[in-house]
C-alpha cells in the first residue's frame, strides 16, 4: 500500500522526538500549498499569470508574476496554520514574526523564476528551524524543495536520510516514491554557469573545471537551482555557484537556497561547502545573506576543494 506523506511523517514521529504533532501539521501545511503552487504552474499560460509583475525584489531581480502568486499562497498558508512564529521567504524584506516560539520557516517559493515563461522545471524550497531562522544550517529540523517538471516532486530530509515522494494527481496526495535517495560517491556530470569563467575570482576552480573535462565529464547546466540540484543528487557529480568579480560573496541565498539544500545534500551521503567551510556550520549574519556554493558527491566536492586550496 502506497505510503502518504502525512503517514510517513507520523512514522516519523515515533521515532524522531523532534517530530511532533506541530511540526507535522506545519509540513503538511507546506506541503498544501505546494499542491496550490503546482496547479498554478501547470496552468499558468491559462491563468495570464506568465512574465514580469513590473517590479524588484529585495535581491533586486525581476519579480514574475508567478513567483508572486507562489509567494502570497505560501505566506497565507503559514500564517493560517498556527504553528510558525517567523516565516521569512526570498521575495520580501523583512521577517514576519508571528510568536515568540514555535517554528520557524524560510523559503524561496519559486526557484529558477526565470525560467518560467520557457517552462522548464522550477521549485519551491523550504527550511524549518526552531524558534529563529538565524540560526546554523545544521540546527534545521526539516528541509526540502518541491520540483514542478513532467511530474511534481518533494524531496525531504528530517534529519534522518532523505526521502523523495511523488504527487498523484488523482487522489491528490504525495506518495513516497523514493524510501531513500543516495547520492552516488561519484558522478559524470559537472553543472556550473561556465559562460562567467573569466569572471570567477578561483583560478583553482577553472583548473577543476578542466580537470572535469580531461575526465570526460558531461556540463549540464538548467539555471534553476532546484532542477539541477535535483540531477545532481540522483545522479551525482557536483553543483557548483561561486563567487564572482561582480558577487564576491556569491550569488545564491544562504537561509532560503543553499543552507536546505545542503542539508539535504549531506544527509544524502554528499558534501556542501562554501569553498571555504561546510554550508551547514555557516552562522547567519542578515536574513538576505548570500554565499558561493560547492555540493555534490562526495568525490568530486572533494577534488574541486583541493584544487581552490592550491590556488
């Protein structure tokens, strides 16, 4: 019999004392509202809802009409359920706060929005802290991403493994499809945005980079976080987003983007690192900071550090 979502996390619940009623209420909460966000994208041509909302966010970047429409159903969604006391997403300056305690959440609700209008897969990630979202990567007590492609996806860690579970469209419910994901100690595939190589401030890195390629390493490479992290973590290899002349101290969002996914990455068998220090013991500073980011198997993160080491 196919295992739910909601059944999977009350396994969970008797064997991980983190796991409490509250917490499964807020991920199904979650988990809700992706269902929302999929059937929004899936009609999203129909909805009038494609291109540009005409505005910037708090990073600057074009805000889509569907990352907007993401963002309003994720944030109604956790303030309704009454289990988060701070809900801070990619899209919006400050942090709500809502209690004093309970969880906190952080999120990006449409990862890789620049690839909507071209429909190519794109997602929602999310991070669980408890009482602050300030708080060390390795301290998360849930983290996953939902990927909207040929079929709608959630992949999530409690700390335990990481389990991917698939969204039947006809009883309307996640099942776990995946009892455990690992990732391959070493992959084939390398993905980074090469056409910014003379831009990136690592020599170590470009010599990598080509090290790949005398490897015979295939570059994949979709610009959506979610879907090349995906690959990435069923088929291995390594996600590279560095820091540059121009993002010195990288591009991606440390509390919404790189901090979930690298606990999903570790707690997979792989590595995440900055370049400098592992993803997961990176104190945060502000609620919008941004970090370079090395994941991937573990090979391959490893050799990719060695090279930056030597400069």
């Amino acid at each position: 019999m196919a295992v739910t979502l909601t059944s999977y996390l009350f396994q969970q619940k008797g064997e991980l004392p983190h796991v409490t009623d509250e917490l499964v209420l807020l991920l199904n909460e979650i988990a809700a509202a992706t269902k929302e966000i999929a059937g929004k994208v899936r009609k999203a041509g129909l909805l009038g809802v494609l291109g540009s909302a005409g505005k910037v966010n708090v990073q600057g970047e074009e805000v889509q009409k569907l990352d907007e429409l993401a963002n309003e159903i994720l944030l109604e969604s956790l303030k309704s359920c009454g289990k988060a006391c701070q809900i801070t997403s990619e899209e919006v300056e400050d942090c709500l706060v809502v209690s004093e305690s309970g969880y906190a959440v952080a999120f990006d609700p449409l990862d890789g929005s620049s690839n909507i209008d071209v429909n190519v897969s794109i997602g929602t990630i999310f991070s669980v802290h408890k009482d602050s979202v300030m708080k060390p990567g390795r301290e998360q007590l849930a983290a996953g991403y939902v990927i909207y492609g040929p079929s709608t996806m959630m992949v999530l860690t409690l700390g335990n493994g990481v389990v991917a579970f698939t969204l039947d469209p006809e009883s309307g419910n996640y099942l776990l499809s995946h009892p455990e994901v690992k990732l391959p100690e070493k992959g084939k595939i390398y993905s980074i945005n090469e056409a910014n190589r003379d831009k990136w401030t690592s020599d170590g890195l470009r010599r990598f980079i080509d090290f790949l390629k005398g490897e015979k390493y295939t570059l994949r490479y979709v610009g959506s976080m979610v879907a090349d992290v995906h690959r990435t973590l069923f088929k291995g290899g390594v996600f590279i987003y560095p820091a540059d002349r121009k993002n010195t101290s990288g591009k991606l969002r440390l509390l919404y983007e790189a901090s979930p996914m690298a606990f999903l990455v570790e707690q997979a068998g792989g590595l995440a690192s900055t370049g400098e220090k592992p993803i997961l013991d990176v104190v945060p500073e502000k609620l919008h900071q941004r970090v370079p980011v090395i994941l991937g198997s573990r090979w391959e993160v490893e050799k990719c550090l060695e090279f930056m080491r030597e400069g």
